[in-house]
C-alpha cells in the first residue's frame, strides 16, 4: 500500500514566519491603540472648546449687567453655579477634574479684560499656532496657571495652547516672550472630502475653504468639535 509523505512546513508555521506574524499583530495593536487614543483626545479637545465658548458668552452676559467681568475665583469651584443664572454649572476640564485657568484683568476690581484658558491635547490642532500659542511657553500663562489652579502634584495639567479672550485684547502673553514666528506647516489640503464651520458655525462639506474665507478646515465630518469658536467661522 503507498504512504503519502506530508512536509511539516504543510501543516506548521516556521519559526521566522510566527515571529513575522506576531510582529504584524503587534505592530497593528499598537496603531489601533494609537488611533482610539487619538480620537478620544479629539473628543476631549472638542469638550475643552465647547466649554470655554459656554463660559465666554457667560462673560460677555455678566459685563452686560454689571460693567465688569466676574471675579478671579469664579471658575474655582468645579460644577458650582457661581455664574448662574448666566450658567448653570461651572464646567471644568474633562480629563483632570480640574478649573479652567481664568486670567483676570490684573489692574482693576472692576475687570475689563478676561482670558480663559485649556490646555488640548492634540497638539497638532491648527488652531494652535493660528493664536500663536505653539511655542515652548505655550500661550505664555503657565506660572499664572498654576498658582491660580493648584493641581495635584501627579497631575500634568499643564501646556495652556488655546483659549478665549474679551474682545479687546489677545490671548498669548507678550509679556512671556516674543510671538512665536508661525511654522511652514500648510492648513491640511482642501482635497477629498473637506468640512469647515460656515458663517452661521455648522459644520458643512467645502470643496474650496479657502475661497470661502475658512481660516481652518478638517476632513472630520464633524468639525471635530471646532464650529463652537465663532473663530473658526467661515465668511460664507
């Protein structure tokens, strides 16, 4: 009777192509985990953005009746409603628990300017440089930061790169350091399916942003957040 012979290499990986597999699995692992965390970074940067939009018209509401704007410690107490009835509860940062950084106007009780800032995590978010706040000091208000916060000693609350300011005056600190010079990095490439926030802050599909006056774009059919910044408003 004949015997078929069978090759174990038919039936079996070799030791190089196990070790070629679980470097593939591995390395796939790795780019899923770096894409959830990317997202979830999006996400709590589009919260940040919302929040600081919230506390701004609350502002603008506040000097409205009283000819000032709120005192330094208003934000301190996290889901308070030391602002209400102009908002309902104090919104603080999403990741650490932690206020917001509120700059008071240093020269008057009274105060006639305010900034408020948040420190997002996707570094890369244009918005970034367009307030000249990607330098190394960030927008120029972290030792102010964190006398005003106090964060635990394990907390990085820090890197202050973006936020929202009375209307007559900037966000970065000039005071800190000269204005970072921008970088030659481009606005992503209106190519492919492009949104942008219109002029009344929807997001909307744009096939040529630029024309429209969009000083910033995404391919995130959602904005990833950004049309709560009236900022990032298109002129059309």
């Amino acid at each position: 009777m004949n015997r078929k012979k069978f090759s174990k290499n038919k039936f079996g990986f070799t030791l190089i192509e196990l070790l070629i597999t679980i470097a593939v699995l591995a390395m796939l692992m790795i780019l899923s985990v770096m894409a959830w965390q990317n997202r979830i970074n999006q996400a709590r940067d589009a919260q940040r953005k919302s929040d600081l939009e919230k506390i701004s018209i609350a502002f603008e509401n506040y000097y409205n009746d009283n000819g000032c704007f709120p005192d330094e410690d208003i934000l301190q107490i996290c889901r308070g409603d030391s602002l209400n009835p102009y908002l309902s509860s104090i919104p603080c940062d999403p990741t650490h628990d932690l206020p917001y950084c509120y700059i008071h106007d240093p020269d008057d009780t009274c105060g006639q300017t305010y900034k408020v800032l948040a420190p997002l995590k996707s570094t890369t978010d244009p918005i970034i440089e367009k307030l000249f706040c990607h330098g190394d000091l960030y927008c120029g208000y972290e030792p102010n930061c964190e006398a005003l916060i106090s964060p635990p000693a394990n907390s990085d609350y820090s890197g202050f790169n973006y936020g929202v300011t009375s209307t007559n005056i900037q966000l970065y600190n000039p005071d800190a350091s000269p204005m970072p010079d921008p970088s030659s990095s481009p606005l992503p490439s209106p190519s492919g399916d492009i949104y942008a926030c219109d002029n009344t802050g929807l997001c909307n599909s744009y096939g040529d942003p630029e024309g429209a006056g969009c000083p910033i774009w995404w391919e995130d059919i959602a904005c990833e957040g950004g049309c709560t910044n009236p900022a990032n408003w298109c002129d059309i």
